[in-house]
C-alpha cells in the first residue's frame, strides 16, 4: 500500500511518458544508418527506427517481431512480409541455389480473408501463415530445393517450426507457441480456442475477427506437439522401442520401487515389515466428465494406456465381464455409493478415478478409469490392480485409504480371483484404511478400525491428499468435456504428469519439512506418552500395551479387535436411542393410545431448545460493544431459528389438538440461562471486558426468538396436556429428556476429562509465551463446549422437573460447582494424595446399574492411554520413514542419471550429437536433483541433531 500511496504521485508522469512513446524521436533518423527511420520494431529492446534496408537485414535472424510503419501522422501496424521480408531455409538463411524463379509452391484456395491495412498479413497463396507467441504472420518461406533435401515439412521442423501438415504445408506453429500454449494450458487451464483467440488479439486488436482461423490446426499440432515432446523426456527417442502401459509418466522419487531407487537384496534384516509398503489413496472425481464423442469410429489414439490413463480395450473387456452387484451397507449411506446411480445421459463418461501414492501425493502410471455410471466398485478394482502392479516387485504390503473402505474392502479378494482382467502381486496384502475427514462420516466403530491414526506402519498420514490434486484437474476438465476420447486422455495424462513433476522437483523441501516435523512430533508424543505411563502401575502399563499389540496383529482378519480403543463399558441410552425405541413402540401400542410421529416432533423440540441454549450463551457474551460482524453473525443465526420455531409451532395442532391455538399460557414466558451453571466453568474468562452489571445473568434476556417459550409438554403443563388429551406426550417427552440428559452429562464427563489431561500434559509444560497462548487457547475452547453442555443439562432437568419426573431426578442430580472442576483425580486417579478422593456423582452415573465405582473414569484413562502409545508409535514410524525416503529419493535421481548416462554413450558411440547432448542435458538434470536432495537433507539432519 505504501508503493500504492507513492505511485498516485507518479502517475501523471508515467502517463505523459507512455504517451510520449507513441511518436517518433525528434531526429527521427535510422538506428543503423543514417537514413530516414520509417519502421518502428516493436520486439527490439527500446523500439528502435529503421529504414526499409535495414529493418529487413537486421531482422534476418528475427523473423516474429512485430513492426508498425510511420504514416506522417502516426505509427501503422504492418510486417516484415510487407516490405520484402524473406525467410529462406536449408542454407543459413541464405537463398538455395537451386532455387529458380519458376518455383512456386501454390494453395489453389488460399486464406479467405481481406488483404488491406486492417490486419498486418498478406493475402497471397504463396505465403505461409506462422503461428507464434507474437501473433500470426504471413511470411513468404523458400525452401531449399537442393538434390537430397528434406521435404519442406521437415525443412520447417528443422528450423523450429512445427508444419499442420505434411504436404505443401501452408501453416506452421512455432516451438516457443506450442510451449507457450502447453504451459498455459498446465498452469492457467487456458484452452485451445481461448488461448488462440488471444494470438489473434495479440495479432490485431482492433479487427482479430480478421485474422483466420487456425484454430483447428492448433489443436491437431498441439497433441502432436504433446506426444513427441513424452517421448523425448521418457528416452524413447534414443530406445527404438514403442514404450509399454504406463511408461509415458513419472512416478514418486520417494516410494519405494524396487529396481528402482532401492534392491530387496540388500534390504536391512531389521528394518520393521512395514518400512517397505506401496501405500496408495483412491477417489473418484466427478468434474472430469465426458460427452459421447459424435464420431467414435474415427478417433485417432497417440499414447493409449501409455501416461496414466489405462488402455482402452482391455478396460473394456474387464467391465464387459465384471458383475456390478450392489451390496448392502452396513455402515452409513455414502456418497460415492449414492453415486453410483449417476445420470449418464448425454455422458460417456461420468468422471474418473484412481490411484495416488498416500503419503506424496503422486499419481500412479496406468492407474486411472473413466466412470460409466459413478463410482462403482468394478471400476476402482481395475484401478487399484493396475496401482500395485506398478513397480511392486518384491513389496509385499500395501496401505490403501478409500473413502468407503470398511465396504469397499469386504469382497475385494473375492472379486479380484472372479475375473481374468484382475491381478494382485503374488503374496501382497493389502491394509485397509479410511482417510482422516472422511472417516468421521462413517460410524463411530469405523474410526478406530481404519483411521491412520491406528495402523502400524501408517506413520502420519491423513488420506486425504487426492482431494488437493484433483484442483489442478478441475480447472481443464470443462475445455476437455466435449473432446474427442483419446485427445481428452491425452490432456488428462500431461496434466497428472506434470503435476508428478512438479511433486518430483519438490520432493527434497517437502522431505525436508516433514522430518523436522516428525522430529519435533517424537519429542512431544514421547513427552505425552511418559507423563501419562508415569501415573499407571507396571502390570497395568504391560498389559495395555499387550492388549494393543494383539489387536493391531488383528486388525487386518478382524477389524473389530481395533475397538479397545473405544470405551468398552455400556452406556445409558442416548436421546437418539430413546428417539428409536419410542418409534419402534408404536406399533405395540393400540390406536388413539399415543400420538404417531410424536416422538420425531418432541426431538426436534429439544433441539429447537438447546440452539436456544447456545444462542443465549453467545448473546450474553457479546458485550456492551459488538461489533458489526459480531452483531451480523447473532442476526443470521436469531432469523434460522425463527423460521425453525415457525414451522414446528405451526405443526404443534398436529399432536396438541385445536386447544393449542387458543391456549395464550405460553404468552409472556421468556427463557432464562442458569447463572448458577455459567459460573460454575469460568465463563467470565471468554468476555474479560464485561463490567459487573453484565454478569447479573439471573434476569431475562431480551432477544427473540431465543427467548421465546416452546410449546413441548414440559411448557405447556401436565395438568393442561391431561385435559387436551395428550398424557402420552408427558411421558414420551420424559423418555426423551432422560437421554437427552445422558448426553449431556456424557458431553460434561469428556470435556472435563479433556480439560484435565489439558493441565497436565500441556499448559503446566509449556516453556514458552506462545506455547503457553495455544495451550489456554485450547482449555478455553474445551471450557465453552463444557459451558454449553452443562447450561443444556440445568434446562433438561429444569423440564424434568415441570413433567413431575420425581423418580428420574433422584438420579440426575444439581450440578454443584465443585463438580466441574478439572481435578487431579480425573487425570490421575493413581496420583499421590489421591486415595481417599472421588468423582462426582455424574461420573458413574453412565454406567449401566448405576455403579458408584470410578470405572468409566477409569476405562477413558485407558483409552486414553491406549490412543497417546498411538500417536507416539505413529511419529516414531514417520522419522524412521522419512529418513528412509530421503535415501530412495536420492537413489531414484540418481537412477534416472545413470539412465540417460548410458544414452549418451550409446549415441555417443553411433555418433549421434543432437541424441548425445539430449541425454547429457538430462543426465546432469537429474544429477543436480540428487546432489540438491543429498546436500538439502544432510544439513536438515545435521540441524535435527544440534537441536537434540
């Protein structure tokens, strides 16, 4: 902004100078000779004059720039061609001697545009039209007509220009636009037409509707431009050999890949089974549509199945024969399932998916499929076959995550022996996982069962990472929607290519952070993992540890042995399970004897109070001066939760009958929060600046509609709701509230338990101002969900009171103050001067029969116990993994180097400089690569040891 300030003080000049180019030098004299200056070179540095003589001569090696000729009044655009400019080939420029007067290469059609001074081209047959980052230009190019010269589409690529065609070629596109166009394409998503548009543009910008359309040709010339530029990079120029499935393509420099970056023969008897795994993350995206081409029959494939997109005939023939078999889900509806239900009209393809390694986030070779009707498990079983087929030979393990593996992963075994296009590596197993944000739409079970946080050898790794790599792929997919098949493949294949090779030149920074990371996450977990042991007894500790042992051995035959590190105990019912169990009892109960739906209505109810909760809470916190966004914020939420209470208050006849809209008992009853409870967590610590009046809480709250009574049985009154008729609704709705106070209550015990362990591990160890900032941060996060849950019990035992549930109130007692305190005994119940202490009563009150034993506590200890050994086991793994990655990272760039090493001796030795100087140019790329990942992660591990 500071530059901005300054530059508004500057513009006028800068102004008057730009205008000021516009016109010729006072002298106006020829910057070569000292002839009169008539063409100005808008390519050369300055924009210098030229004569006619000069301007051609001095451009004889500059054939695109663009220049504009001096009317007497103002500088024209026009051309090189204009003047006489000629570009002769085969002879340093020079004109062939063998070329006569009488040649002429002719196009009976020419270019159908008008020859004039609105456009700078030339409207002659003879001429060639050249496509460049400058724009288009008409030039007149003789070719050597020489005994045993090229043929002139090779005389054309010889100099740099690539011909659209192959006989008397009237069109070329030079190198440096085709390079131009490829990378706009990668980094901006630029499309074919939008990109040519601009060179018309660029051509003039006034009239480029003018400038004729090669737009076709571009297309056409930029896959060919693709594919031998593939070939090139991959060494098939040098091996005369057509390239195999997957070949075309880069894969990670951190992976293992045996022949690769490392040999199974020298694998080190103790590294641990897990260090050498393929692990792999699979996902669908459904951006990447495809139309149904208009004329299949005449699609020309140049790299089928040789980038990342499997050949075509054989995925074919393995959906021709797969049974697509829909089976039912034990866990929750997902949406990759939802989708396999997916519209395919006017779609061949409906998106595409496939395999990344998990832990760098490479797109796998030969791994990626077209979806024909969403992502269907036939579809990610070729593509998950064709992943570890890859590079696998001698790894036995692999680590896949998958948005609905605990499904997915079921039946795989049996589906791969069913079909002969399906292959497995003989001997590997495969680990299923479920990525970190998914899994939280599963069920609870599904977590520990295949979250990375729980499998051995996982090290740190979300599962998530295909998610990023899609973007890239987004931003192309609408321009190769209504591509031919084979064309989009192709762009699909140099998008996934390059986003590996931008991964590959990366690598060393990304190894580099994550093992500065794991260092750091070691000391931490470690530190975690001894404070919490230090309070537990031996035997206790060995058994724990067994306990885990055994089931992580497990897992993969039994998933649910992983469910030690849940709480084992039973729970008191849930209000959703109370919910369900009065749903499923109304069709025992005789008609008129209960309300139908009821229960769903009074649920809903309760929600509709504990937003009110929430929203009350936050109200009171706002201050004596909120802020707009502040104030925006309570505004939005106050008007969804008005239309909420309008639509379950208009559907409150349906169950309390038509004496509901006459009753006005609700009228003028607010709701009030509990100061009791506000206190008794110390919320005063979220609004440090709110004077004393502020915090006389026991007094009405003067919003709406947070404040407004909701007509439930509680409200209403059990005398009132007898005379309407509805008894039922009492009773329903105090089965609903004792749930709804069990998760309350459960909510309580969590946070406090949190909390504690909090104080323990974290704020009474931070060393530092900014450690000790996260750590507060952190309680007091903990501290607003505990206020929250505890404001929420006081209303639901308020109510209990009201339905005269005398019974249930002797259980669900008044939270007293000293009971949501984070004591000593929570965290460490084995602490010394702890024998004789005792949780509060809520503690036990969770535990079915009403146990006065501190087992729940207990049991989280040992959960907690179990999840710390965890995550102190997964950090280890990472530093011992990422070291080994920087070794596979460096043998693979230096792999690659011995590659092209030997291509050069070989063109070396047939005496072929133009393939000799290509592989050393590669050979050094790749050398340079592995002394910057060598020099990069000695100097990282050599700072990791100091700091030790």
């Amino acid at each position: 902004n500071d530059y901005l300030r300054e530059w508004q003080y500057k513009t006028e000049d800068y102004l008057d100078l730009l205008l000021r180019r516009e016109g010729p030098p006072s002298n106006r004299m020829c910057s070569v000779c000292p002839k009169d200056g008539v063409y100005r070179c808008h390519g050369c540095m300055g924009e210098p004059l030229f004569c006619t003589h000069c301007c051609r001569t001095f451009h004889s090696r500059m054939p695109f720039h663009r220049i504009s000729q001096w009317t007497g009044g103002f500088f024209e655009d026009t051309s090189l061609t204009k003047i006489g400019f000629e570009v002769h080939l085969g002879h340093a420029g020079e004109p062939c001697p063998g070329l006569t007067d009488e040649w002429c290469d002719t196009d009976d059609e020419g270019d159908q545009f008008t020859d004039g001074p609105w456009i700078p081209l030339v409207n002659d047959p003879q001429m060639t039209m050249v496509v460049d980052t400058s724009g288009l230009h008409s030039m007149m190019i003789r070719f050597c007509q020489c005994a045993g010269a090229l043929s002139p589409d090779m005389q054309l690529f010889e100099t740099g220009l690539f011909p659209a065609s192959f006989t008397s070629p009237k069109t070329a596109f030079t190198f440096a636009v085709l390079d131009d166009f490829l990378l706009d394409n990668l980094e901006c998503g630029t499309s074919a037409m939008n990109y040519y548009s601009k060179l018309r543009r660029i051509t003039s910008s006034v009239f480029p509707h003018l400038v004729p359309d090669r737009y076709r040709e571009l297309m056409r010339v930029g896959r060919q431009w693709r594919q031998v530029k593939q070939l090139k990079w991959h060494g098939f120029g040098h091996e005369k050999r057509k390239p195999k499935a997957g070949e075309l393509a880069l894969f990670c420099p951190a992976c293992p890949q045996p022949g690769v970056n490392l040999s199974m023969s020298d694998r080190n008897g103790s590294d641990p089974a897990w260090l050498y795994s393929r692990s792999l993350v699979m996902d669908g995206n459904f951006k990447a549509e495809h139309l149904h081409p208009t004329n299949p029959t005449d699609e020309v494939a140049l790299t089928d199945g040789l980038g990342f997109m499997v050949s075509d005939a054989q995925y074919k023939m393995h959906l021709s024969q797969a049974q697509d078999i829909v089976q039912r889900s034990d866990c929750n509806n997902h949406r990759a399932v939802n989708q396999a239900n997916a519209s395919r009209h006017r779609l061949e393809a409906t998106g595409i998916g496939g395999c990344a390694c998990a832990r760098h986030g490479c797109f796998v070779p030969h791994s990626m499929v077209d979806f024909q009707k969403g992502e269907r498990q036939m579809n990610m079983d070729y593509a998950l076959c064709q992943a570890l087929g890859y590079n696998t030979d001698g790894i036995d393990r692999a680590l896949t995550f998958y948005d609905i593996n605990c499904q997915y992963n079921k039946h795989l075994s049996k589906r791969i022996e069913d079909s002969p296009y399906l292959d497995l590596p003989w001997g590997m197993e495969i680990i299923p996982g479920i990525g970190l944000w998914h899994v939280h739409g599963h069920q609870d079970k599904c977590y520990v069962r295949y979250a990375s946080n729980f499998i051995t050898g996982a090290a740190r790794i979300d599962g998530e990472i295909m998610e990023t790599l899609w973007a890239p792929l987004n931003i192309i997919s609408p321009s190769a929607r209504g591509m031919s098949t084979p064309h989009r493949k192709e762009c699909l294949d140099f998008q996934m290519n390059d986003c590996n090779f931008m991964k590959m030149i990366r690598i060393s920074k990304f190894l580099c952070r994550k093992f500065k990371e794991a260092m750091q996450g070691v000391q931490d977990s470690r530190h975690a993992f001894d404070r919490l042991s230090e309070t537990a007894e031996d035997d206790t500790l060995v058994k724990w540890e067994a306990e885990a042992t055994a089931a992580e051995d497990d897992r993969l035959h039994n998933p649910s042995s992983m469910d030690i590190y849940e709480v084992q105990l039973t729970k008191a019912p849930t209000r959703k399970q109370q919910e369900l169990h009065l749903l499923n009892r109304q069709a025992q109960w005789p008609a008129g004897e209960i309300h139908r739906g009821a229960a769903t209505w009074l649920a809903c109810g309760m929600t509709l109070e504990e937003v009110q909760v929430a929203l009350l809470i936050d109200v009171n916190k706002l201050g004596k001066r909120p802020t707009d966004n502040q104030k925006l914020a309570i505004a939005r939420r106050c008007d969804r939760l008005q239309g909420q209470l309008d639509e379950f208050v208009r559907v409150a006849p349906t169950f309390l009958g038509n004496e509901f809209n006459s009753c006005d008992h609700l009228d003028g009853m607010t709701v009030m929060l509990d100061a009791t409870e506000l206190d008794s967590v110390g919320s005063s610590s979220e609004a440090p600046d709110r004077s004393d009046d502020e915090d006389q809480r026991n007094i009405s709250v003067e919003f709406n509609p947070e404040t407004v009574v909701i007509p439930l049985p509680s409200n209403i009154g059990i005398e009132r709701c007898a005379e309407w008729g509805v008894s039922d609704l009492v009773l329903q709705e105090i089965s609903l509230r004792e749930g709804q106070a069990n998760d309350a209550l459960h909510a309580v015990r969590v946070n406090l338990a949190n909390k504690a362990v909090l104080f323990r591990t974290t704020v009474r160890s931070a060393k530092s101002q900014a450690r000790s900032t996260r750590a507060w941060a952190r309680v007091h996060s903990v501290d607003r969900v505990l206020n929250l849950n505890t404001q929420i019990y006081a209303k639901c035992r308020k109510q209990l009171i009201n339905l005269g549930a005398d019974d249930l109130l002797m259980k669900y007692r008044l939270l007293e103050k000293a009971d949501l305190k984070a004591t000593t005994v929570v965290a460490d119940p084995n602490a010394r001067g702890q024998r004789n202490s005792t949780l509060a009563w809520f503690w036990s009150i969770d535990v079915e029969g009403d146990s006065t034993s501190n087992d729940w506590m207990n049991e989280f200890y040992r959960v907690h116990w179990l999840r710390t050994l965890a995550l102190r086991n997964r950090w280890e793994e990472e530093l011992l993994l990422v070291g080994r990655e920087m070794t596979w990272t460096v043998a693979f760039f230096m792999h690659k180097s011995q590659q092209w090493v030997r291509r050069m001796q070989e063109a070396d030795a047939k005496d072929i400089i133009g393939h000799r100087c290509c592989a050393a140019r590669q050979a050094k790329m790749y050398l340079r690569l592995s002394q910057h990942a060598e020099d990069s992660f000695e100097r990282t591990k050599g700072v990791a040891e100091v700091a030790e």
